[in-house]
C-alpha cells in the first residue's frame, strides 16, 4: 500500500501510470466522488501490493533498506538488482510487503434514536476490521440502574462478524460527565452493588462480552474511591465471565491532580483486563486552531504509560475527525470549532481551493481558507500520514492494539492502512 501526496499539476489519471493500477481503483479506494478533481496536498492511499520509493541524492541501497526494515539483499533481490549496484536519482525501487503482527482494534460507535439505516450500514462495514464493537454509552445513575442506548441489530451484526460487545458504562448525567454522580456510586455500596447486577443481566441479555468504563472528569481524590470500584467491578465481572476494560486520560506522569488525577495508570493495569488511551483533543472545540493528536505529546503518553502498565493491556486512542475554526479563534473569543471527517475536510478544501500543508512536527495535516462572508477559517484533520505515523507507534511500542472514536466519520484511507500495517484480532 502507497501513500502518494498529491503535487501540483497531476491528474489521478497519471498517478495511475506512475503506480501500475487505475483509475478506478484508486478512486474506489479513497471515495473520491470526482476523480477529475484532487486538492493539491490531498494524502491518497494506493491500493497495491507493497510500495515504491524513488530513490533521492545521496541514498543507497544500505540507506533505503534501513528506512523500510529490509536487509541489502531483500531489497536488491526484490528489484532483481546487484546488491552493491550504484543507485541513481530518481530511480523507482519496489518496497515488498513486510509480516503483519497482530493487535486488537476497539471502536466506539454512539447510535441515535431511532437508530438509523445508514449507522447499520456503517457497522456491517467495519465489522471485519475489529476486534471489539464498544456502544456507547449505558448511562449509569445514582441508585445503579441504567439508562441504555438504541441499540438495533448492532450487537447481533457485531457478533455475526466474530466481533467483541463491549457495554461502555458512562458517568454521564444531563449530557455532561458528573464527578458527583461518579461520587455517589463510588461511595454507596449497595447503589454499586445494584450497578454491577444490571450490568450482568444485560450484558447475558444482548450478548455483551467486555464490560468497559468510560468514567471521566473525576474528582482527583476519588482516585482511590475508583480503583476500589474498579477492583469490586472485577471479580464480580470475572465471576460472570466477562472480561473488564477502561478509558483513561492522556496523562504523563502519575499526577494525582487535574481532570485526570483519579485515572491510576498503574492500579488500572493491574485491575483491568485492558484499557483504552484517551490520545487526542489537544486540539478541540475550544481550543486555538492545532492538531487532535499530535505526535509529539501522544508518544509522550505512551511513553508514560508502557513504564506503569503492561503493553498487552494498553490500546491507543485515535481519532476519526478534525476541527474546523471559525475566527476570531478561541480562546480568544470565537465559537467553538466544528467536528468534521476526514473526508469532509477534503471536500471543503476542494471546494475552497485550498491547498493542504503538513505539519511534520505535529504529523497532521491542516490548510487555511476564507469563505464567502469574508470569515477566516483553519482546518485540522488526519489523514494517510498522519494515522501511519500512529501506527508506527503501535509497532515501535508493541502494545495491543487501537481504539478509535468513533463509528460513522468518514475516513477510508485508515481503513485501508489498517488492514495494511496489521492483521486484527479476532477473540470469539
């Protein structure tokens, strides 16, 4: 699989020619609703088998086998070349496929009521590339009953495909995470232990597997309070033949202060069975305009969290949107920015003929534009590059596996990459 950037003055239809597939393959592959139209900046994914590199001043046949994890003679044999033959600027070398290891991949998927066609569509899509299918969200309440979600055929679509149910527990009260509600139950044992009941009953009801908790926005000194719920929560989960799973803040150190201080990276690997990081929203709806995930601060997370938490048990967030901002920006004032696909994002640089820069230092792309009421716009989003680059993360760290939120942002060329980089887990 090829990430080809798109340059100034080329057609899909040359690109084609330059990779030795077609047009339609490669417009099938990234959606393209006009092939005749691409962005300049625009990361496509070619659908072939391995890859080629052209080669650059000063590079051999030793340099370019390193950047792609081959010996001299693998690469030289692959190109039916000498493996001391002098290299020439511009030359095309064939990058064969490498062996695939294997991870998990979770995704969150949130469905409305009523539940439509197009999210069902969008789950029978996916399902082959996942490991865990995790609804989002059963709300718990004080007294610990639940408030659950439209779930349709979901599950049963999930399960067809050899796919985990997860049953994502939230502490979401009045459509906002509550410290006090997440209080109450920590501290109320027959309300937990109510808690822990329903979910049984409904996870041996709808076919349910994992239980996991996405608790966020915690009082710092419940940090305990919620490694004790979390160890009860275990046992009796266990006791039912269920495994149990966690969403936890992008922290960098043990901090037991903040929005994250009750997230005990090292109690949780030790409790649960495994646990998601929430890596992303640096940038948000009201930050200043900059990338969700960036690379710099995500290997930061990971590097804490391999130090405290067994690498078996770690899944790496990743997100599925971008922002859109408006100015004046915030914090400076302006309107919370506007979540949008990647794809979404293209079409409007397509239809702002905006140019798409990369930002190496973040490994994210983002282009500017202004729109017809004169209002200045910034856009950051993921694409090819940027979702490559986490996933050389995953191998750089092997850990388990992904976790992406969520179902339903169009990003095909992820998928694609997906299913090039790994083979996914499948647990049932």
């Amino acid at each position: 699989m090829q990430i080809h950037v798109v340059q100034s003055g080329q057609s899909l239809y040359g690109i084609s020619q330059a990779y030795g597939t077609s047009v339609q393959s490669i417009a099938q592959a990234n959606e393209l609703s006009d092939p005749s139209r691409l962005v300049v900046g625009q990361a496509l994914v070619i659908p072939i088998v391995g890859r080629y590199h052209w080669v650059q001043r000063g590079q051999s046949l030793y340099v370019i086998s390193k950047m792609y994890g081959l010996t001299v003679n693998e690469l030289a044999q692959a190109n039916r070349i000498s493996a001391t033959a002098v290299l020439h600027v511009g030359q095309r070398l064939y990058i064969p496929p490498r062996p695939k290891s294997t991870i998990d991949v979770l995704l969150y998927v949130e469905p409305r009521t009523p539940v439509s066609q197009t999210m069902i569509n969008e789950v029978r899509n996916r399902v082959s590339s996942l490991t865990y299918l995790a609804m989002f969200s059963y709300r718990a309440n004080r007294d610990g009953t639940l408030d659950a979600p439209s779930i349709d055929d979901i599950p049963k679509i999930a399960s067809s495909a050899k796919v985990v149910n997860a049953l994502v527990v939230s502490n979401l009260e009045e459509f906002q995470f509550s410290a006090d509600l997440a209080h109450a139950l920590f501290t109320d044992e027959s309300a937990a232990t109510r808690l822990f009941g329903n979910i049984v009953q409904i996870a041996n009801q709808v076919g349910y597997k994992d239980i996991h908790f996405d608790f966020e926005l915690l009082r710092a000194e419940d940090r305990e309070l919620y490694n004790n719920f979390l160890r009860r929560a275990r046992d009796i989960f266990h006791a039912a033949g269920l495994t149990l799973s966690t969403a936890v803040g992008p922290k960098t150190s043990d901090a037991t202060t903040g929005i994250y201080g009750a997230h005990d990276f090292a109690a949780q690997g030790k409790i649960v069975d495994f646990t998601s990081l929430m890596t992303y929203e640096w940038g948000y709806m009201q930050s200043a305009p900059q990338a969700v995930s960036p690379i710099g601060p995500v290997r930061s997370v990971l590097q804490y969290a391999v130090s405290v938490i067994p690498r078996n048990k770690i899944l790496l967030g990743q997100n599925l949107y971008g922002y859109d901002w408006t100015a004046p920006y915030p914090p400076a004032g302006g309107a919370p920015a506007k979540a949008l696909s990647p794809q979404q994002a293209i079409a409007i640089a397509l239809r702002e003929n905006a140019q798409i820069q990369y930002d190496y230092r973040a490994q994210a792309p983002f282009f500017r534009y202004t729109d017809d009421a004169g209002v200045q716009h910034e856009v950051w989003f993921e694409d090819a590059r940027s979702i490559q680059a986490k996933f050389d993360l995953i191998k750089e760290f092997k850990i388990r596996g992904i976790m992406y939120w969520k179902l339903g942002l169009a990003f095909p060329q992820n998928w694609l990459l997906l299913t090039d980089n790994f083979n996914v887990r499948k647990r049932t």
